[in-house]
C-alpha cells in the first residue's frame, strides 16, 4: 500500500513513467499518471466517497465525509477528464458550478489533444434546472444536458436559451445510459467522469456501462438513513471489478477497481 501526503501545486513533478516510493509526497503529475485513462476506447469513470458504514453523505451533502486528499484526487481525475457527467439532484444539492481550468495540468491536457477545462454533462429527464446558474451562464466550456426524447419542449428550449447543448439520449422520458455513453465519445469525449449522484452511478452500473469506480472509504460512522454510493436498480448478478490500486493517507483509503 502506498501513502499519500497532500502537497501543493508547486511540488516539482517527476517524469512520466518514473518509479514512485512508496512513502512520500505525491505530485500533481504523480497522481495523474497513477489515474491515467486508457487511450483506445470511451472510458466511463467514477469518484465517490462512502463512510465506514456505507453512507455517501451526511446531511444531504458527500463535503462532511470528505478530506484535503480525497479533494486533491477530485481534482486529478476532473482535470484528465473530457466529461463530468452528474445527475441534476446532485446539480441541485451540491451546488456545482462549472470546471475551471488549472495552470497545473494545462500542458498535459494540451498534448491529449483536450481543452482547457472538461464540459458538464447533466443528466435530467424533466430538465427541472435553474438555467440562470454560473453553471449554464458562465461556462469555460459550453455545459451540456442529456435528456430523453420526452423532454417536454419548452425546458428544452430554456436550456437552448441559457446556452446549453441539449443531447437526446434515451428514446422515453429518461437517458438511457448506453446512449449516452456513446452520444459523449461520437462527440470526441472519451475521457468520462462521473460523480454522481447514487441514483445515477446505479443506473450506470445497472446497464454494465461503468469501466472504473474510484472510491474513497473515510474512516467515520454516520449512521442514519443517507444514500450509499449507488442506488436504483438492482442487477441481476453482481458485477465483479478488480482493485488497480489503493492510496492511504490519515486512515483514508483511496481505492481504484477496474471492470474485469
């Protein structure tokens, strides 16, 4: 098991490839080629955080149960991603805001051939949104919304007017998660992230469409009632991942399984 110990934007990086201790301070570029995407296909990753009893929140939001390193990792995998795809409660109830681009992984994304910062992707069958947030207003990169067919007319519209790319992908009221696996990557976005909310990770995971989940186990009890990482539909026999990796820091585990 390797530590990591949080650092700042300053650490001198080592080069790709280089062999990494086990002990010490990683850097930014550590950490991004330790989550780096594979390159030949659509790769549909996500990041969430659970306490020691399962819980992906606490008072409806995943910020109490989280820490300084979980954030630093939030940042690696939404800076080498070209897609943040979110589910609109999640939109609602944590506030987001669009991706910023950071000076620490620019030269890195310019040569993967990405923009500056990666687009949002929010996931809304009624399209029930506040379309006057920063979100959808002030976006680096223009935000899209995926929907379904049934999308009634007049939100569409009001995401259209608010700047939005609307996407069609499911043929009823919702998104179907096949579909919008493929709608992203035939618009060039290969790299996909998603973090959430557990309704849609579950939908991801009910359709056998999530490649990677990277998971960070806090070391708190909760108790309560919040959502685990993953709810809705269950599947009919469990999808087995294998664990790529594990990273510890003050008795957080940062875990990375891969779809076997």
């Amino acid at each position: 098991m390797r530590r990591l110990f949080p650092v700042t934007d300053q650490t001198p990086p080592v080069s790709a490839g280089a062999p990494v201790p086990g002990d010490h301070e990683w850097s930014l570029d550590e950490l991004a080629d330790a989550y780096a995407h594979p390159h030949d296909r659509p790769w549909l990753r996500a990041n969430m955080v659970s306490s020691l009893d399962g819980a992906a929140q606490h008072e409806g939001r995943s910020e109490p149960i989280s820490s300084a390193a979980d954030m630093r990792i939030f940042g690696t995998l939404r800076a080498l991603a070209d897609v943040i795809v979110v589910g609109a409660e999640t939109v609602r109830q944590e506030g987001y805001r669009p991706a910023r681009a950071r000076e620490a992984f620019a030269a890195r994304r310019r040569k993967a051939g990405q923009g500056p910062a990666p687009a949002i992707a929010v996931v809304s069958a009624s399209l029930n949104l506040d379309f006057s947030l920063p979100l959808f207003t002030a976006p680096l990169v223009p935000t899209l919304v995926l929907t379904g067919a049934a999308a009634p007319p007049d939100r569409v519209r009001a995401a259209e007017k608010a700047g939005a790319e609307v996407i069609v992908a499911g043929d009823g009221p919702g998104v179907e998660p096949e579909q919008a696996v493929r709608a992203l990557a035939g618009r060039g976005l290969n790299r996909q992230l998603t973090e959430g909310g557990p309704r849609l990770l579950g939908q991801f995971v009910a359709a056998g469409v999530l490649d990677e989940l990277c998971l960070t186990v806090a070391p708190l009890l909760t108790a309560g009632g919040a959502q685990r990482i993953a709810g809705g539909p269950s599947v009919a026999v469990p999808a087995r991942f294998a664990l790529a990796s594990v990273l510890e820091e003050d008795g957080f585990l940062f875990t990375r399984y891969r779809r076997i």
